[in-house]
C-alpha cells in the first residue's frame, strides 16, 4: 500500500513574505525607498524618515543582549538582519539560518529582536515541555490594531484563558467532537457536490466554494443557521475574510509591524484594517438580527449562549464578556472555517489532480469501504489507511503555515542552554518541523508512506504538528480533522478530478499571504465510475 514519494516542481513556502521569487538579496534600505518613492516627494522627508528609523533602532538596540542569548548574526543599524534573508520564503531563510546557529537562534527583523526555534525537538520541548513559559502572544503592531486584544486567537492572559474556554466549551455544547457536527458537515457536503454538479463538467475554481462550505459549518455554530452560496451577505464576507489573508503577508504590513511609526504611509496596512473593519460591521449586523430573534428558552448557537453569559456578567464591570469581543472571537471563528479549513481541501484536491494515480487509489479504497450510495462517517476512518495517510501528508506537505502562529514568552527562562527574557517574540518553525530531515524519510515529496508502515496500517507521527502544539494548539484542530476527512472523502466517492484542457503542469509553488494557497487555477469534474 506504501506509495513512493514524488517531488513537487516546486515545493517552496512562505508566510509574512517580502522579497522576489528570483532569490536575488535586494538591500532591505533600497527597496523600502522604491516602495515609498511614490510618497517621498521630497529630499527632506527621506532624510526625515531615516533619521527616525535611526532613532527607533538607537531605542531598540540601546540594550546589548543577555549573557547566553541565543546567538545568530550580527544586526546592522535599522534593518537588522533583513538584508540576509530572502523575505519572500522568510521561513526558508530561517531554516537555513537554524542550519548555522543551531535550532535556538536569535535573529533581528528590523528592531525587532526575535528569538526561532526550529526542528522537532526543540519545538516540542518549548510549546509541550515548557507550555506555560512559551504560552503569550508578541506584541505585533498590525494584530494590536485589528484584534485590540480581544478574541481568541491573539489574546493574552486572564482574558485569554476565560474566551477560550468559553468558546471551547459551547463549541462542544454544539457538536464539536461529537455525532452531530458530522451530520452538519454530510449535509454541507451535499450542498457542496449539487454546486459542483451545476458547472456540468466546465472548468471552475475551488476557491469560493471550499472557503463557503467550511465557513457554513461555523455558521451552523455561531449564528445557528447556514447561508446560500449565492447569499450577498455572505459573499460580501468571503471577499473581506480572502483579501485580509492576501493583505497580512504583503510588503508594507511587514514594515507596518517593524516600524509602526510609518502607520500615515498609504499602503497595504492601511486597506487590511479597512477590510477588518468593513468584516467586523457586517458580522456585527448579523449579530444584532440572531440576538433580537433570540429565544432563551431554545439556546441554538454561539451567540445564543454568549448573549446568556454577557447577562449573568452585567453587574461585573471586569467582565471580560463584552460586545466586542464578541464580534472579535466571531471573526476569529469565522476566519479559521473561512482560511485554514478550506486552503487545506483546495490543496488536496488540487495536489489530487496533480497526481491521479494517488487519486485512484484513494477511490479504490472509498469504493471498497463505503461504496457509492451513503455517505461517509467519521467511523469509515479506520478501515482507510490509505485515504488517512494522504490526507495527513497533504496538510504536512502544503504547510500552509510554515511560521506558525508567534509566541512570546511570560517569564524568564533558561531554555536548552540558553537564556531567554520575559517578553520575548519567539518564531515557532512549523515548517522545521514539517520538513525535519531527522523525522520524515523524504521531507521534499510528496508521499502518503510517511503515514503507512510497511503492512499498509496507518502510523500517527510524532511530527505532525500543522496545528501547532501544547495549550495554545489551535481550539479548531477537532473540527478542522472532521471537515478535511468527511469533504475530501465525500468529493472523491463522487467526482473524478481533471486539470482543464490543455492544462499540462500543475505548479505547486504557493500564493504568498497571511496563508499559503495554491495557485489560482480551475478545475474539471465528471461523476466518479464506482468500482467494487
């Protein structure tokens, strides 16, 4: 059953990314002046504008580092290390570095000093082993204008732990981890197959439909209810949460984030917080509508239940249960069903195109266990190995976050041979972890035998880490599983899938963003010939 690895043309990935694909090292200082020329009118505001980067560095750097900091390259005034890495595939230059200086290593992007930590083991050993002191979200300009410290996802603290176990429990309230959130997802997937049955065989993109799919299963959640894939509404919600995504890795977001006083440049910073705000108005509407239909004696979703909590806590002027960060948690919500979700299906169904005979033999098994009539359950998973293994090794392959989520740290600390002060901004490597020599047989290919042992059994890897690890693991990893199993299986027991006419190399070198996607591209369906 073990299949052999296949090499991508081109397995590159980046996320926060800066810098051209042709890997020339373009001087961070020159190309920040071509990004601006078009607002440095003047001689005097570049000088002006230099002189407060020197400023801001002086500030940052007027401390030398620790005794047993972490060591790495030397920082040069301003831009810090960013001329030696390629900020294009930022991830690949840290690897690389780790290469250099050893999988705990300090780096300078821009004033900003940054403490990576890269491989499995040394990434284990900080978020499992040391959970608590490698637990905080960093200080990033661009995440404290759009989050506020509110939500879930870049909270710290009391606020933190109180929204995420909220969110937690009600989600389970609501059928994560249970019969019932697969019922959602089979019922989402048929709404998802009629669809693509309505493009009778021409070419279309995946992109809205995966990204509407999963986000209806998080409605069914939070709002109690799912919208049409035509809904304008919830159009309008796709197109802000995809263009919040492209925004977060381009250029002037990363300069936002070194240089926050360069916040009254125009730039790509300024139109990410637009979206945002545009996204949080039109969630808070759809808020307003379910809380005025809202029947306490039928709790049916998210905002049902929060509702209930904000009342018990009207008397608490500490409450952490407030408007906005209800609106802030949804959105967090939202952009996890909308974004990791959905990127992961469009990969693997892409990544199926790019190699049917993989495709064929997922099918082979689909039609031996669950044949063509019912559905697929989450029970189907263990009589296929095979099906699990590809679907495990496409999130690692993808690696669609290869920078993981930043942490900080809460405390001092001693870390393998090192110190580290509290408030550290720590880089947590996934795609070291993903692509760790010392863990995967043939890290580059893609090859579904990282998952199968020599019998054909699916093996779990200790290495698998795509939704991070230890207490800020993503809340979503349970439901996220569920969706990638039941859809990816549910499109294939259905559909055979083809690249478009005269479609002859599929180029699996990522769209650089918040996330990484697949290239755009299209993709043609027939109904799947069952063979038992």
């Amino acid at each position: 059953m073990a299949t052999g690895g296949i090499t991508s043309d081109d397995s590159d990935k980046g996320l926060y990314s800066l810098v051209s694909s042709d890997r020339k090292r373009i001087p961070f200082a020159m190309a920040l002046l071509n990004l601006f020329a078009s607002s440095l009118t003047t001689t005097l505001l570049i000088y002006s504008l230099l002189g407060i980067l020197l400023i801001s560095f002086l500030n940052k750097f007027r401390k030398r580092p620790p005794i047993n900091y972490p060591p790495g390259p030397i920082p040069l005034p301003i831009i810090g290390n960013l001329h030696q890495l390629d900020l294009k595939r930022l991830y690949k230059s840290l690897v690389e570095l780790s290469e250099k200086y050893g999988s705990v290593y300090s780096v300078s992007l821009g004033p900003e000093k940054v403490v990576v930590l890269a491989g499995y083991e040394t990434v284990k050993n900080a978020l499992i082993n040391h959970a608590d002191e490698f637990l905080g979200r960093p200080d990033v300009p661009i995440m404290n204008v759009l989050k506020e410290g509110s939500g879930v996802v870049w909270s710290n603290g009391d606020p933190w732990k109180q929204m995420r176990r909220f969110m937690l429990s009600t989600l389970r309230d609501f059928g994560m981890g249970k019969k019932s959130i697969e019922d959602k997802i089979i019922e989402e997937a048929g709404f998802l197959v009629k669809k693509i049955d309505s493009y009778k065989g021409q070419p279309f993109d995946t992109d809205v439909i995966t990204n509407f799919a999963t986000a209806n299963v998080i409605c069914s959640i939070v709002f109690g209810d799912r919208f049409e894939y035509d809904d304008k509404t919830f159009l309008s919600i796709g197109n802000m949460v995809h263009e919040s995504f492209r925004l977060l890795g381009s250029p002037m977001v990363q300069v936002f984030n070194a240089y926050p006083f360069l916040r009254f440049l125009p730039g790509s910073h300024k139109e990410i917080c637009k979206q945002f705000e545009m996204l949080k108005t039109c969630l808070t509407e759809i808020i307003k509508v379910k809380q005025q239909e809202m029947n306490e004696n039928d709790i049916r979703s998210f905002i049902d239940t929060y509702s209930v909590k904000q009342r018990e806590e009207a008397g608490n002027p500490d409450t952490y249960f407030h408007e906005n960060n209800l609106v802030i948690t949804t959105s967090d919500l939202f952009i996890a069903g909308m974004g990791t979700a959905a990127t992961t299906i469009r990969w693997a169904l892409y990544i199926m195109m790019k190699y049917p005979e993989i495709q064929g033999k997922v099918q082979e098994e689909i039609d031996r266990v669950i044949g063509s009539e019912r559905s697929p359950r989450m029970d189907d998973r263990k009589y296929m190995p095979y099906t699990d293994a590809v679907i495990h090794e496409v999130q690692r392959f993808a690696n669609i976050a290869p920078l993981g989520i930043p942490r900080s740290t809460t405390v001092d600390i001693n870390f393998q041979g090192y110190f580290i002060p509290k408030g550290t901004y720590i880089v947590p490597l996934l795609a070291s972890v993903l692509y760790d020599k010392s863990q995967w047989e043939k890290p580059d290919e893609f090859n579904p035998a990282h998952f199968l042992d020599t019998a054909g059994k699916f093996v779990k890897r200790d290495a698998f880490m795509p939704f991070s690890a230890g207490r800020r693991i993503c809340p979503g990893e349970t439901l996220a599983k569920v969706e990638l199993f039941l859809f990816f299986v549910t499109l294939l027991q259905k559909f055979d899938l083809h690249p478009p006419p005269g479609v002859t190399d599929l180029d699996l070198t990522p769209v650089v963003g918040g996330i990484l996607n697949p290239k755009p591209h299209q993709v043609c369906v027939v109904p799947h010939a069952h063979r038992c």
